[in-house]
C-alpha cells in the first residue's frame, strides 16, 4: 500500500534500517528498497508490507484502539485495529495491508477490533514526494 512518509532517521550502524512518520505515526521499518537517495525530514512516497514469519493470527481484541506498538527495539510490532477482509486491510490509524496474506480463516472478526503480530514492517522508499 502506498502512502506519503517524512523520513525521521537512519540508523548509522544498520543500512536497512529507518525510522519514518505517516499521519502521526512513528514506525521502525526494514528498507527492502531505495529508489532514490533520502534526506531525513523530508517527505516521501513509500510502499509498506507486513511480514510475518509464522502462521498468520488474528485474534478479537478486548481494547477498542487503533494503534502500532513496537515491540522492544526490534522491526516486530503488535497491530491493533478494525478488520476488513473483504478491503484486505486492518485500520490501526493507517490501513494496514494484508494483500499478501491468506485469512481466510479469520472472515468472523471482519470489522471488529483485532490484534496481530507482525515480525516486520517492510519499506520500499519509491521517490521524493511532491507535496
């Protein structure tokens, strides 16, 4: 999914890693891709993909929140939000893309608040934004 993203920094240590801001909200992401070289505060469009190493799991959560929570220090992060299988998304704030994932075992939570792990937030930095 694509979206517009102000590059917030680089880790000098860790070429693939950057933290970057959509709508308000600050993600640490895996860089798959730079298309064009980047300048920290400046904005971007971007391509997101969640990766998930295991099996995927979506489960109804109790709290009615829409939120991205950073596990640790780690890429990994806890998505909690409405589930829309038939969009392929979760609103956390941002939608979420699950296009690449098979949930069909999950149609019963659509458009309740869920909650799901992912192990990583992928990024493909596509070029300088105009706006």
């Amino acid at each position: 999914m694509k979206y517009k993203a102000k590059i917030i920094s680089e880790n000098p240590d860790i070429e693939e890693e950057v933290r970057i801001e959509i709508e308000g909200i600050e993600l640490l992401c895996f860089v798959e891709e730079y298309k064009c070289p980047i300048e920290i505060g400046k904005l971007y469009d971007i391509e997101l993909d969640i990766v998930i190493f295991d099996d995927l799991e979506i489960e109804k959560s109790d709290l009615k929140i829409k939120e991205l929570v950073q596990q640790g220090d780690s890429f990994s992060y806890y998505i909690h939000g409405i589930f829309y299988p038939a969009d392929q998304i979760i609103d956390a704030g941002i939608d979420i893309d699950l296009e690449n994932e098979d949930f069909s075992d999950f149609w019963y939570l659509e458009k309740q608040f869920v909650k799901m792990r992912v192990d990583r937030i992928n990024v493909n930095i596509l070029e300088e934004s105009n706006d």
